[in-house]
C-alpha cells in the first residue's frame, strides 16, 4: 500500500462535518485539523497499482463541504 496526503479547504463552518464523512467513509486512515490554508489533512492508501487522481476524485471530491484540494504524493518513509 502507498500512502499519500491530501489537503483539504472547506466551506466555513463545515470541517467537522468533512472530516465526520471521511471517517464514516472509512476511506482516510488519519485527518487531522490543520491552521492556515487548508482546514484538514488526511492520509490515505492506495494499492501499488492504484490510480491515485481517480481515488480522489471519486472518494473524497463528493464529499459535502469540499471547497478545493492539494494531493501530496509521498516517496519514502524515514
């Protein structure tokens, strides 16, 4: 598995509610709170094979609240 992060801006009032459905979801294995331009981060896993663009967009996009993201893409753990 292959992990990677995304960034996530949400409409004002809604991050509680953003980070509730990707829990639900069960599709991040971690979302934290962040300060500054973005209101949550949360990490994801993907198979080697997996289409990282594809898992975004149809996984954490539809959800309710999401007003823009900024996937990181991680190489190598240290």
């Amino acid at each position: 598995m292959n992990p990677f992060f995304v960034l996530i801006k949400c409409e004002l009032g809604a991050s509680y509610r953003v980070a509730n459905a990707m829990a639900d979801a069960e599709i991040a294995s971690e979302i934290y709170s962040t300060a500054g331009d973005f209101d949550l981060l949360a990490k994801f896993y993907i198979e080697p094979d997996g289409d990282i663009g594809h898992f975004v967009n149809e996984k954490v996009h539809p959800i309710p609240g999401i007003v823009d993201t900024k996937t990181i893409i991680t190489f190598k753990a240290f």
